[in-house]
C-alpha cells in the first residue's frame, strides 16, 4: 500500500516529523531555516542508523547555492530531503517548487509564526509577521495536499472570540484555509500533549484540513468552535464520546496496546514517570532488572526502547554548577516542600538596608523564620537560622522553579536554568526534557547545547531545539488521524 507522503514546514528539530513517521507517514522532505536544528533533523531522519557524515552534511548546506548565475536554488537539498533555508526563498524557486510539485505530496503540515497574522494585511510588505502564514497557505494553493496541519501556541487563538470585531490571528488562518486553492474543511484544536501520553502540560492549537473533495466523500464533519482535547479527556474518563460527534480529532487518553488490541483507562503521566530509570549518572536500573518492569517505568522503558544496551543517553550531560548555585537550589527544593515562594530570594536584593531587609525576609518566611535548619546542603557554618541562608544567597534571578514528580510537568521552554530537577539540586539534562516532550532516547540533538542570550535571536542549539519542538507522541496522534482519514 502507497505510503502517505507528507512535507514538514518550519520544521525544527523533528519533534513533528517523528511523531506522522510512527504514525505510518512517510517524510518526503523538511523545509528548516536553522542550520543548527536541520542538522539534528538530517541526523535522526536520513542518517538514523549511521555514523554522522560531517562531509555529506556540508554537501547539503552548500548545495543551495549552485544554480545558475549564482541563483539561489534547493534542488539539491531536496534530494537530500532537507531544505535548509526560508520558505520564502523556497517559493521563489520555481525548479524546487516543481520537484515538490513531482514528489505527489498528500500532507502539508508544520508551525508558521501567527502572532501578526491577518487577512487584510497580506498585501502589506511592511508586515513581516505576516507572510510567514500566507507562505505556508502559498504551498497548500500550489501544491495541492490531501490534508494540511498548522501547529502553533495555544495563547494565539485564546478563545477563538473577536474582541472589537477583530477575530484572532489563529481564527483568521482557519477561514483562509477554507477558501485556499479548493478549498479545505478545517476543523481547530485545542490540544494539550498531557492528553495524547506526553508527561507534560503544553497546550496548543491546531487547524487540521482535508480537502473538501476528500471530505465530502469521506463525510467529514466539522465544527466552528475548537474541539478541546480536555473536553474529550474527560468525556473519556466517564465513559462518554470524546469525538463529540466530529469526524476530524485525534484519539486522546488511552494506551493503546496494538498487539492485544486493548485499550487502558486514561491517566495523566508525571514528570517522575518520564524520569524513572535516569539520574545524573545516567541509566539507573539495569533493563534486566525484574523491576525495571513495574508500571512505574512503563513510559521509560517506551522512551529507552529497544535500544538497553546502550550505556548512557546521547544527550545526557550534566551543567557545571558552582556551589553556590547547587546550595541554591537545594534551598529551592525545601521551599518546595514546604510552600515557601523563591520571591523570599528577591528581597534582599532589592531592600539596600539590612536590617529592613531582614524583617522583611522574617515576614516572608513567617514560622519558618526561626524554626531549626533542617540540615541541608545549604546549610553552613555560622547560620543561625532560615533567614541567614536567605541572606546569603540571596539572588535577582528567583523565578526557577522545582518541577512537581506527581505532576505532569510544565511546559518545556528554550532556556535551560528556568526548571531544577524534580530531586536533585541542579537543571535538567536535554535527554530529560526530551523525556518529558516524549522524544525517545535514541533521538539525537546535535549542534552545542546552548548559547549566550546574545546570540539566541540566531543560534538554536540543543535547549532550544528540545523546548520548540512538536512533542512526538502528540503528533503521532494527529498522524494517526490522517491515515484514517485519508487511506484508501
């Protein structure tokens, strides 16, 4: 049976890619405008099962550049099935266009930028925000998929409500897709990854689009209003129908168990599930262990996969941390434990008289003010109480804080220092926030891990690849849809 084909826009490190692939989709080819991400993506879709091939690699960056007269051109990166550069280059190339044109796409999907996006200001040059969403609309109208996916953050769409007559960016892409090219049913998504087997709180929205042809003969039906993957959770905890009667929604909350053909009760999964058998060495229950067969590792041993005889994660590589920092955050973890805000931190800073500031640090604290230390790390010599580690670390830069274990985590972000691990006193690892965006273990980033803030307006390194990235298992279920829809 023909694979369905589809092409990955703005396409990051892969996150999108790997989730259609083990839906059954194949990749046709990834259109990415940082170097650093297309090269994790060209790593772990075209040389998955072999050494890094740094000469092939440089082949491809500089294969953009070898048309006629100097024109810019991805013939050859197309080949290669990574196109490194900007969509709006990539349109302008006509012989490309045509080699994509040839390749009988039937899914076009990825996350276009939308914050400035609006309808009556496509004719506005000025408006750089916009022509990234009518790029993405250029490709559906020239290329003419079966099926299209736009992907991006929840607080663009906010209620799908106009507020004084103007509708949201979000809203206003999802009637352009309806009249695009000929034209497409769309229905929008309210998806949280928490919903889909992602140890993780990340909410975003969706537009998913089959061609009216397709979805008058396969009767699809849709909805103005947003399906909401919270909805239809809970809709499937009591028993109900979490479809709601529409025939364009992902399957949410289940484990599915293909072989037996069962499927479980759903439950959200926390971040101490996505960490289970890792610590700051590495692998911490041996794969033949009986225990590493309890349920609470069942989403670690899906993430390690079939891959136990590997040693250590590829990307598992603890920061440096001075002292006073891992006192720090050990102290974050108490006031974890014991309800305290890490704002307390911020006070001394602020307040240039001591005295003051030490009743102010006594008031934030309240009964723990003076209560006995508990005999932690950032305990030392010559503290009498609570209020004296305060003062001593004391620090601008309190907003960090503890991810919850009995908790899905928090959104995973670009920068690194903004979470500290849910048991030890440090940040996390790029292996364990992949965990938590369900990447599996075999999944490489490349480049460096992360960057000065100077550089983040150009560079995207491992941090930042991990925290933009589609969380797999939740694209998964979107692919998963398509195939369902869209199979003979």
């Amino acid at each position: 049976m023909k694979k369905i084909r589809f092409l990955d826009l703005f396409a990051g490190c892969g996150g999108l890619s790997l989730g259609f692939e083990h839906a059954g989709l194949e990749l046709a080819t990834a259109v990415e405008l940082s170097p650093m991400a297309a090269e994790t993506h060209f790593r772990n879709f075209h040389l998955r099962n072999e050494a890094w091939d740094k000469d092939l690699w440089r082949q491809v960056l500089e294969s953009s550049d070898s048309g006629e007269g100097g024109k810019k051109t991805f013939a050859k990166q197309i080949d290669h099935g990574m196109v490194v550069g900007s969509v709006l280059d990539l349109l302008k190339d006509d012989e490309s266009m045509a080699m994509l044109e040839d390749l009988g796409l039937d899914v076009i999907a990825g996350g276009p930028p939308c914050q400035g996006f609006s309808m009556a200001g496509r004719r506005d040059p000025d408006d750089k925000r916009n022509k990234l969403p009518w790029a993405f609309l250029d490709f559906v109208e020239r290329l003419n998929p079966k099926a299209v996916v736009i992907e991006n953050v929840a607080g663009i769409n906010m209620a799908f409500t106009s507020r004084g007559g103007i509708k949201p960016a979000f809203a206003q892409l999802h009637e352009a897709l309806k009249e695009v090219g000929r034209g497409y049913r769309v229905q929008a998504i309210e998806a949280n990854a928490k919903h889909f087997g992602v140890p993780q709180n990340r909410p975003r929205m969706l537009l998913v689009g089959i061609r009216e042809d397709i979805a008058e003969d396969k009767c699809i039906e849709v909805s103005d209003e947003p399906w909401r993957s919270v909805d239809a959770f809970e809709a499937l905890r009591c028993g109900g129908d979490p479809t709601m009667g529409l025939g364009l929604v992902p399957e949410v909350g289940s484990i599915v168990d293909r072989r037996r053909g069962m499927k479980r009760q759903p439950n959200l999964l926390t971040a101490a599930d996505a960490l289970s058998d890792l610590d700051a060495d590495g692998y911490r229950d041996d794969p033949g262990d009986v225990k590493y067969f309890e349920r609470k590792h069942r989403y670690a041993r899906k993430m390690r996969g079939g891959r136990r005889n590997v040693k250590a994660p590829k990307n598992h590589n603890t920061r440096n941390h001075s002292a006073r920092v891992v006192e720090r955050f050990d102290l974050y973890h108490f006031f974890a434990d014991e309800n305290i805000s890490n704002s307390v931190l911020g006070l001394p800073t602020r307040i240039d008289d001591e005295f003051k500031a030490r009743q102010a640090v006594a008031e934030k604290l309240g009964d723990h003010a003076k209560a006995a230390l508990p005999g932690r790390s950032f305990e030392k010599e010559g503290d009498r109480d609570l209020v004296d580690v305060v003062m001593r670390l004391a620090t601008l830069k309190h907003t960090q804080r503890v991810v919850k274990d009995d908790e899905p985590a928090p959104t995973v972000v670009t920068l690194p220092d903004d979470y500290v691990h849910p048991s030890e006193a440090r940040i996390m690892t790029v292996t364990e926030l992949a965990r938590l965006q369900s990447f599996p273990d075999w999944f490489e980033f490349r480049s460096k891990e992360t960057t000065g803030s100077h550089r983040r307006k150009v560079e995207v390194p491992q941090y930042t690849q991990v925290g933009n990235a589609v969380p797999p298992l939740m694209a998964q279920a979107i692919g998963e849809l398509l195939v369902e829809v869209l199979r003979p």
